[in-house]
C-alpha cells in the first residue's frame, strides 16, 4: 500500500478523535440526507460541530492532553480486562465520560427528543441525563413528556443484568457508580430511541437522577459492546450483531465518516480475523496479533508479549476511544528500536511527553503493518506519524504502556483505525479492517 503524506494536526485538537453527527449543520457535506441504518458523523472540531472548541493552544499541549485521556483511558481498559464478572454494568466506564470520543445524533421518547449521545466500542453502557436531575447539564430528557417513558422496577430482569449494586425503591431499580471524579445516580427505564431512520421500542437504559463532579457526558451514553444491555444485544434483531465504521482523516474538509448497524451494506471486499471472547470482560473486542512489520522487516518481538489469556486480561483489543496505539513494553521497545534502526543518523531523536521517538527531519519509513491471524493491516504514513502544524516535528505516534496500568494489555486506537473500514461481526465472530476514504 502506497504510504500518503504525514498527518497534520490541528492546535485546537486537544478534544482529540471525537466526532459527532448533526444532520442539521451546514457545510459542504454536514446535511447529507439520512439513511437506514447509517449515521453521519464528524470530527468535534470540524465546520459541522456544535462543539468545536474556540481555544487555541500550542501542538504540544494538544498531544500532551490527548496522552493524558488515553492514560485515563487504558486504566479503564484495564480494569475491564480483569473483570471477576462476566455480566456488564448499564453504566460501565472511565471517561467516555470524561472525553467522549464519538457522539451521534439519536432520539429518545415520543414524541422524540435530540441528544448528540457518545458511543464507545468497549462500552455497554446506555444512560441519559433525566429532568430534575442534580448535578446534570442543562440539556436533560423530560420523561414526563414522553409517552412511551417507563421505569423499571427490581422484578424486571434487566435490573439483574445490572453489575452495580442496585437499589430497590417502590418503583424503580436504582444503581450508583463512580467515574473518575464524579458519582452518578440512575433509574433502570425504557423509552423509544430512534438512530438514523430506526425505531427502537422499549430501549433498557439509565435515567440519571443526580451527579457529582465535572466529568459526566453531557447528552448521555450508547455502548456498542457485546454484553447484555448493550445496543448490539437489544437490536439483536434488528441490526444482526453487526455493526462497521469509517474514522475520517482529519484532512478531510468536514471530517466526515460513518457508522452503519446491521449486516445491510457492509464491504464485500474485506479481510478478517477471528474476534476471541473473554468470558470476564463480554464487551472488549480481543483479536489475535502475531506480529508487526516496520518497513519490510518484521520485529523480533516475543510471543508473550501478544498471547491471549481471560485470566489475566492480556491480549489485544480494538478500541475507538483511545487515540494512540499501546503495546505493552516487550512489544513497543522492539518497534521503536526498529522505527529508529531504519532512520539511522539522519536526525536527533527527541520525545514529546509519552512520545520518545520524534525527529525534525522526513522520515523515510514508509508502512508499519499489523499482522493478525487471518489478515495484515498496512498502514500508510498518515496512520502512525504526527506533525507538528509547522512540520518542524514529526512523532511516531504509538507509545508503551504506561507503568501504573496493566502492562499485558495492547490497544489498537483511533488514530491507527482512519481511513480504514473496521467491520465487527459478532455472530461469525470475526472482525474485518479494508481500507476506505472515510469522506
């Protein structure tokens, strides 16, 4: 595959790989019309979003903050990863709350209210901001205006699919859990969602009654895991357990990309390999990675450093809200030995924050593959440098495990995913990558 140009970032990108879609917008691709089964979405600091940030701040610092939530991140991952249960909370989560890394365009309730909610690959959490909420935004879902709005008492079965320590009041299934900074305080419920032209009746959730702290996400929570009360298990019929995305390049004028549900459509051209399950932790996307080629040569790395084991969580996963690739220490030092092996003396290696390899000279390295069982990954320039918005630095943008989270856990993220077709099909489990320009 033929590398393209280096990756260019913005110095306003600090909200870092999000996207959201708005159908209202304007902009040159911000009102394409919806389609069934397929939602638009756009990069939080595109032309098209409500969201894009008005603060400047230098590269540096936007890496800087984008290294910052992924480490916040990958201590989320981790804890999935060892997990002592396999059922799933309806309101798991590190930070997608923090830094919801997607959003969508999605309606709850008749007659239906707009929220811009996140969605999240290792998540299954389904939760919305309810009126008379404590602690909560001001754009909150007014269930008593909502005819098809009902709350879930502790004899619902979903009440018992619930991972956190539930509450039985005389009329709901009441659960408390923790982010970060912030508590959240939520009723089981049901209600009407509608995704692009797609009406789901009676969608389990939790109605949040009352927050603390600042890191809750504003308009509420979709998970695309594989657990119980995930949106792949309550659209079962609907959408088959399959679902795809297109992560945009952030050349790209509007950043515009898509998310389509359901077996219908998805590539016919695409290579796959085996989805494995860790019966702790349902929802993580674990597949088998072999080996990685810098160049042409393939990197003298340890079996161990890739081996799957459910017991401890080791392995490696795709995940949409972490922006860089993490391999653990025994697999990223042989990468970047190699990375910098193949520049040779041509430049001064510097690092930025977790970043240690980065030079103010061309690199000449053109791909890095990702060999899976089954299929190869070649990634272009654009999938694994960054740039400075002057160019007067490039950095390789992967990085080693951090000390303090668990170290046998490798991450395939965001920025390694764009402009690739990354197809998740639960009932062959089996998850398929092509290359697509996400325009």
């Amino acid at each position: 595959m033929k590398a393209s140009s280096p990756l260019t970032l913005s110095p306003i990108i600090f909200f870092t790989f999000a996207l959201v879609l708005i159908s209202t917008a304007q902009g040159n691709n911000c009102d394409k019309p919806q389609q069934a089964s397929t939602l638009q979405v756009f990069h939080v600091n595109s032309q098209c979003s409500p969201f894009r940030s008005q603060n400047h701040v230098s590269w540096e610092e936007s890496v800087l903050q984008m290294q910052s939530e992924d480490k916040s991140r990958l201590l989320y991952l981790s804890s999935l990863a060892v997990a002592k249960k396999s059922v799933v909370p309806i309101a798991s989560g590190r930070g997608i709350i923090q830094s919801p890394t997607y959003v969508v365009r999605a309606m709850v309730g008749t007659p239906p209210q707009t929220f811009l909610m996140a969605v999240d690959t290792s998540s299954d959490a389904a939760w919305v901001p309810c009126s008379g909420c404590i602690g909560c935004p001001s754009s909150t879902f007014a269930s008593e205006k909502s005819t098809s709005f009902k709350t879930l008492g502790c004899q619902a079965p979903q009440c018992k699919q619930v991972l956190n320590p539930t509450t039985c009041t005389a009329i709901a299934c009441s659960f408390n859990t923790t982010y970060g900074g912030s508590t959240v305080a939520a009723n089981l419920s049901q209600d009407s969602l509608k995704l692009a032209l797609d009406i789901i009746p009676s969608y389990t959730f939790g109605c949040i009654q009352k927050t603390t702290g600042n890191s809750v996400p504003p308009q509420g929570l979709l998970g695309l895991g594989r657990g119980p009360l995930s949106l792949l298990s309550q659209t079962q019929s609907l959408y088959k357990s399959t679902f795809s995305y297109c992560l945009p390049s952030y050349k790209s004028p509007n950043f515009s990309g898509s998310l389509r549900l359901g077996p219908t459509a998805q590539p016919f051209r695409i290579k796959y390999t085996q989805l494995l399950k860790n019966p702790r932790r349902s929802s993580l996307y674990y597949v088998n990675l072999l080996a990685i080629k810098v160049g042409k040569r393939v990197v003298d790395i340890p079996a161990s450093a890739f081996a799957f084991n459910p017991t401890t969580g080791a392995g490696t996963v795709f995940d949409s809200g972490t922006t860089f690739t993490r391999l653990v220490q025994s697999a990223y030092i042989p990468v970047r030995n190699e990375f910098r092996r193949r520049m040779g003396k041509t430049g001064t290696v510097s690092s930025l924050g977790g970043f240690d390899t980065c030079y103010s000279v061309p690199i000449t390295i053109p791909s890095i593959t990702f060999m899976f069982s089954g299929m190869n990954v070649t990634l272009p320039q654009d999938n694994f440098l960054i740039h400075s918005s002057s160019g007067s630095t490039t950095c390789l943008a992967m990085a080693g495990a951090p000390d303090n989270v668990n170290s046998v856990l490798n991450v395939i993220a965001s920025l390694q995913q764009q402009n690739h077709r990354v197809l998740f099909d639960v009932p062959n489990s089996r998850l398929g990558v092509s290359r697509e320009t996400c325009t």
